[in-house]
C-alpha cells in the first residue's frame, strides 16, 4: 500500500461506502467503485477482481443486517443459494474460453426493460402479489441462470434479482430487495473464489473499498427496511439507466448507442 497516497485511499473507502449504500437498495454499487479501481491504475482483471471483493462485503452486510430484521428465511432459501453459487462458478469458469461481447450488446436492453418496468409499475409496493412459479423451480432457472450472468459478466446482477422475485415470486418489493442482497452476495462469493485462486486480487486496495461497503451495506439496507418502495423503486430505474449509459459509453458502436445518436440528429437538425 505504499504507492498509495492518503487521499487515494481516502477515495476508495468513500467508493465502497457509497458503492455498498447504493447496492444495498439497488444494486450497482460497480458503476462507483469499478471506475476508481481503474483511475488508480488497476488492470481491468484486477479492478473486476478486486470489486468482487469489496461488493461480496457489501451484500454480505446488507444480506445480515436484513436477516436480523427478519426479512430473510435462509432455511427456505437453501436451494436457490447453493444453485446461484454454482451458477456463478460456471460462469467464472465459462468467461475464461468465451467472448463476452454478445452480453455486453444485449444487456442495455435488458436494464432498460427494467427501468421501465419499476418506472410504470405504480403498485408495485408493499404487498405481496400473485406468485407465479415455485421457489424451486426459481431456483433451477433463475438462480443458476442470473448467477451465471453474475460470474461470466456481472452489472446489473442485483436488478435482475430484484426483477425476477418480484415478478415470479410475488414478493413485495422490500422483501425481494432483501432476497436478492442474499443472492448476490451468494454470487459475488461464488466468483471471488475464483478470482482469489487465479491471484487476481489487490487485497490493500480491495479490504480498504471493503471497510467502506460494509458499512454503506448496513446503511442502505436500514434505509430500504425504512422507506420500502418510495426509495427502492426510483434507485431500481436510476442505476438501471446509468448502468445501460455506462455500457454504451464503453461500446460505442454498440446499437442502442447509433440509435440515440440518429435519433438525437435528426431532432435537433
């Protein structure tokens, strides 16, 4: 940690604080601490190593402080997290012989979806709702299929939980922000393993982001158990967005891109 002046470090702690804050209620935290871990001077498999590490704090502490609030059944949940945790090896294991780029074409789509989604769906609130398929038959398909997507690929992992609990399981939307904090953390974990065995990790820069996230996990998660929908559904559509703009900024010949910037010429030509 020498190279690393005081300041540097006092940005990273205020990354994963903020990062572990926002992920708690709506996930995204990467959209904060992946630019810092690359503005520091981390190669990009080190930043993406070392932000599974500061995020599995984070949802680990949200996922804890939402379990002694009661929001969790971890018994009921045994089969969802052991096949997201197997998921997400998968697809730590697949993003080492496969080319990515596909995902990363269709992804702005998905969280655009999203963000419309939670944008129109005004009831979406405190009540449960009708449950459409089986916790277990969840667990086969979307918890193995999303923490896949979390090992091989990653933003918006926590949106798509959200999303998929909510529409599926019929949760409220407190209680499937809580059960997504779990799974993530399964998945975040999951690809850490990986990453802690390939020697990817700068553990000086990653356990100081982790002091932060843990706190901003416990932080987020109070304030999700204490204003519910008013709070998580306007951050579920902001880091939705954010995160399709952040994707296409990345890529720019990426389609939905050419289509704003077409779109943009001909409204103001």
């Amino acid at each position: 940690m020498d190279f690393f002046s005081p300041e540097l470090l006092a940005l990273m702690f205020a990354a994963g604080l903020f990062a572990g804050f926002v992920d708690a209620i709506a996930g995204g935290g990467g959209l904060i601490t992946l630019p810092v871990l690359l503005t520091v001077g981390l190669s990009p498999v080190q930043a993406i190593a070392t932000n599974k590490l500061q995020g599995s704090f984070g949802t680990f502490s949200a996922t804890l402080n939402f379990i002694r609030k009661g929001h969790l059944d971890i018994k009921a949940w045994i089969l969802p997290i052991v096949l997201t945790f197997i998921g997400a090896a998968s697809g730590v294991l697949v993003l080492r012989s496969v080319d990515s780029s596909f995902l990363v074409n269709a992804i702005p789509f998905l969280l655009i979806a999203i963000a419309i989604y939670f944008l129109f769906q005004r009831k979406l609130g405190d009540e449960d709702r009708h449950q459409r398929i089986s916790r277990n038959v969840f667990a086969f398909f979307f918890g193995t299929g999303i923490g896949f997507y979390d090992g091989f690929f990653g933003p918006g992992t926590g949106s798509f939980f959200t999303l998929a609990i909510v529409t599926l399981l019929g949760y409220n939307i407190l209680k499937a922000t809580a059960h997504a904090k779990l799974l993530n953390f399964t998945s975040n974990f999951a690809s850490l393993l990986f990453f802690i065995l390939g020697d990817s990790l700068v553990w000086s820069v990653g356990l100081i982001m982790a002091c932060g996230s843990v706190i901003g996990g416990y932080l987020g998660a109070q304030m999700t158990m204490k204003h519910g929908a008013r709070i998580i559904r306007p951050l579920l559509v902001v880091t939705s967005i954010l995160m399709t703009v952040k994707l296409i900024h990345s890529n720019p010949d990426h389609i939905l891109g050419r289509w704003i910037v077409s779109f943009l010429d001909v409204f103001l030509s």
